[in-house]
C-alpha cells in the first residue's frame, strides 16, 4: 500500500482514508480470491468473541462461507464441546434444518421458526422422515397449542442430496419453491436449500480442515488454567486458539502465549489486542502467529471516552501490519468497522482477516433471542464484553464482594437494540454485501488476493467533507 500524498500530522482512522482506482485486468469481482494469507479462511470474516453475537448458528454459517466464528471465553466449557462438535458435524453446503415431531405445537414451531434465515421448520416422523414444512405464516389465526401436524403445508416437495447446488437450484426454479427439505436415498432428512443458498455455494467456499469439516475458533483469556484449556480444546479438534484481553500488550498475556503455544505446538494462536509496533513484536516472538489490533474502536466499546485509551484504527493496522509482516506473522483489524469500504481499507492497510461483532448483532444467527418491540419490530440485544453485564456474567462463581468491586470497572455498554434489517436479516446476506463491496475493490485496484490488493492499492487521506460527499443521498420522492 501507499499513500497519494504525505500523510498529515495526525493518526487516521477508516472514515479519514480513501482507495484510489488504479490500472486493472481484474475483469470480473468472480475473479478475486478472497482467501486470507494468514490460512485461516476463504474470505477475510472473523466473528469476534462476543457472548451475543459468536454461538453454533453463527459459527455454522459463518465457516460454511468461508469465514470462522471464535467462541466467547465465557463460554462453559460443556457447552464449548456441544458447539465444537455440532458445527464440526454441520453440512459444509447444505444449511441445518429446524425439526419438531407432528404432536409439538404450534407456540413450539413459533419459538424456533426464527432460529435460521431459511425460516422454515421441517416436521418430521420417528424414521426422521419429512411430513411438512411450517414457516412463522402458517401459524396465522391458530390456537398456540394446536398441534403442529395441523398447521404445516403438506405434501412437502423435497430435493435429493444426490444433486449438485446448480442442480438443486435448478429444481427449486422449476417447481417454484423458496425452500426445502434435502434427503438421502432412504429419505431421511439431511438438511435444507433454497435457491439464494444454491448460488451461494457455488461463490462462496467452505472453511474446512482436511477431513472437510467445518472450521470454529475458541477464545481463551488470560487468567486461570490456560495450557489445560487449550490443551482440551485441540482434542476438540480445535486448531484456531484466540488467547485475548482487552490490554494485550502486557506481562499476563505473554505468559499466556507461551502457555498456551507450549500446550498446543502445531494450532494456530492469535493474540490480542494491542495498537502499536512494539506490541505486535513482542506478541509475536512470544509465540503467537496472529495479532489482534484495535483498543476502543468497537460500537459497544466505551473505553476511549472512559479512559482516554486507544488509537485511530486505521493508523494502527497500517504500523502493526507491517512490523507483523517483518516478523513472519500476520494481523487481524479488529474493531471500527461500519462499512464495505471498512474491510477493504483494512486489507489495504495489511490485515490478513477483519473481525465483526455489533454489525452482525441483529441477524438470525447471533447468540441472543429473538424480540420483537412495540411496533412489533424484530431486534436482538447486544453487549460489550467489557460492560457491567458481561462481568456479571463472568463473575458468578466469586465471592459476592469481588464480584461487586469488578462491577464498577465497566468499559462496554449493557444492553443495546440491534434491529433485523428486512433487506438482510441473516448473517449470509450481510456477508454477501461486505463481500460484494471487497471484490469489487480489488477490481478497482487491479488485484486478484489480498497480498495483492495490499501491495498494490493507492491511498488516500480525505477531509470530513470529502467522505460525506461520498454517502448516498437519497431524494424523497
């Protein structure tokens, strides 16, 4: 990367820069390969640790297109071992179906319809056997308890799992449906398909160990047993160990990496977070291969105005990129991220991966439940990792006075409204508009891979103007 001008005498965050088009023969966005040089993915999409956000259905999803979802540390650990299994189990192509036998209810095909994007549950006999498809419309007008078998459409028209995703897409076309069951040759059910996920498959490719299963990564603190809890991770299958804290440029941390490296040889560590040159080398030599960058840039993060901590994001990825690159280690820009043109900047300035949070917050597949508010708007609540809720919630087994004096260190808000955008409401469509937005940059910079897109893009340095002028604006018609 390079800059237009001399840069200004002051840090730069994303809104400040700009990407400047260059001589292409990138000829079609299909054209890029948007794999990450650091291994860990298809496309540069990291879900960050956050209790509301990073959970199965995320984790599924995400890896399905490429991307991987790192686990929250708060996580117990019975639970982590379901959710590794369970998105290590997942379909690499074909999305998870919502079950429920003929004699559940209606109030029960309610509470979990919402669960997926694909919005269906298949109702399905003892042999697992498809009868029928309920979707949120068929429970108009009916009893909460009346009996699922009841209120599904039937006969339920299904796809053999033979088929290809360009085959499958072609018989949904065909037969006019937005969704159906997949089954085997016994006709047992496997999964589900609709047609946005047929065309998905055949764009996207699925992140994957060696024995195609899917990829999750698990976060992992400073504090307490660190080797013991990586060490059971990896025999989870668990080859991606994110040992983070908010100030990662210090003591307790190096020690973690080096505890949890010498209890893990052949995974993947990533570290974080720190914002400086220094930070990054001293993670890196103590045995990480990945930094994590940004302090205070997050949407529920209030640690910049509590505490004056914190630098402009942009600045931060472009001097830890490059003192990571001469190290042989990579970086992942966390934090500040709000557009497309975010995650293109950040590769530009030499993140090998960006990581999302309170962006994915309000879709079907973040953590939390589905609400609905006065207006009968859809939303999900979201959280800093830092706030008074998340302590509260790591601190149950402490003793009540520890727990109390914890609590008045708060850095993150409790409780914010994420609403469901109608025109993306799941986490694949939003994936899909960020994508969109990185591919059609490396065309405009005339690149093909990230290292490229990072070698050859041309940056410049805007006024407050300069970015507004670039904001749709439009009319009221």
């Amino acid at each position: 990367m390079k800059f237009t001008t001399d840069l200004p005498p002051f840090e730069l965050t994303y809104s400040d820069v700009f990407l400047v088009p260059s001589y292409s023969e990138v000829e079609s966005r299909l054209d890029v390969d948007l794999s990450t040089p650091d291994g860990i993915g298809t496309i540069p999409l990291v879900v960050a640790n956050m209790n509301a956000v990073a959970g199965r259905r995320m984790a599924e999803v995400t890896a399905r297109r490429g991307g991987i979802t790192v686990l929250p540390q708060d996580m117990p650990f019975d639970v982590v071992a379901r959710t590794v299994a369970a998105v290590r189990a997942a379909d690499p192509v074909l999305d998870s179906a919502l079950t429920l036998g003929p004699s559940d209810t209606v109030n029960d095909a309610l509470n979990i319809v919402h669960k997926r994007a694909h919005g269906a549950v298949v109702v399905v006999d003892g042999e697992h056997r498809p009868l029928g498809i309920f979707t949120e419309k068929d429970g108009d007008g009916l009893d909460r308890f009346t009996k699922v078998e009841f209120a599904m459409s039937r006969p339920v028209d299904t796809v053999s799992a033979r088929l290809s995703p360009t085959e499958m897409y072609e018989e949904l076309s065909q037969r006019r449906l937005g969704v159906a069951p997949v089954v085997d040759e016994q006709g047992r059910l496997v999964g589900v398909v609709t047609p946005t996920g047929c065309v998905r498959s055949t764009i996207y490719r699925p992140n994957t160990d060696d024995q195609g299963r899917l990829n999750v990564a698990v976060a992992v603190g400073i504090n307490g047993d660190v080797a013991g809890r990586t060490s059971r991770l990896v025999e989870l299958g668990v080859r991606t160990i994110v040992v983070d804290t908010a100030h990662g440029h210090q003591r307790k941390m190096i020690e973690a990496i080096r505890l949890a490296r010498a209890a893990a040889p052949s995974a993947t560590i990533v570290a974080g977070n720190v914002v400086t040159a220094d930070g990054t080398r001293e993670l890196l030599d103590s045995g990480a291969d990945i930094v994590k960058v940004g302090v205070g840039p997050g949407a529920m993060c209030t640690t910049r105005v509590m505490t004056g901590v914190g630098r402009p994001q942009f600045t931060a990825v472009v001097e830890c990129a490059a003192a990571a690159r001469a190290a042989g280690g990579h970086i992942w820009a966390d934090g500040g991220i709000r557009h497309p043109r975010d995650v293109a900047l950040a590769l530009a300035a030499g993140a090998s991966n960006v990581m999302f949070a309170s962006w994915l917050a309000g879709t079907y597949e973040s953590a939390t439940d589905l609400l609905h508010d006065e207006l009968g708007r859809k939303y999900k609540e979201n959280y800093g990792m830092a706030s008074r809720r998340a302590v509260t919630g790591r601190t149950q087994a402490e003793h009540d006075m520890e727990r109390a004096k914890k609590q008045l260190f708060e850095e993150g808000i409790s409780s914010s409204r994420y609403y469901l955008d109608p025109q993306r409401p799941g986490v694949e469509d939003l994936i899909d508009h960020i994508m969109a937005g990185v591919r059609s940059a490396f065309t405009y910079a005339g690149a093909r891979t990230v290292v490229e897109f990072a070698e050859r893009a041309v940056v410049g340095v805007q006024s407050a103007a300069g970015y507004s002028e670039g904001l749709p604006r439009p009319t009221n018609s």
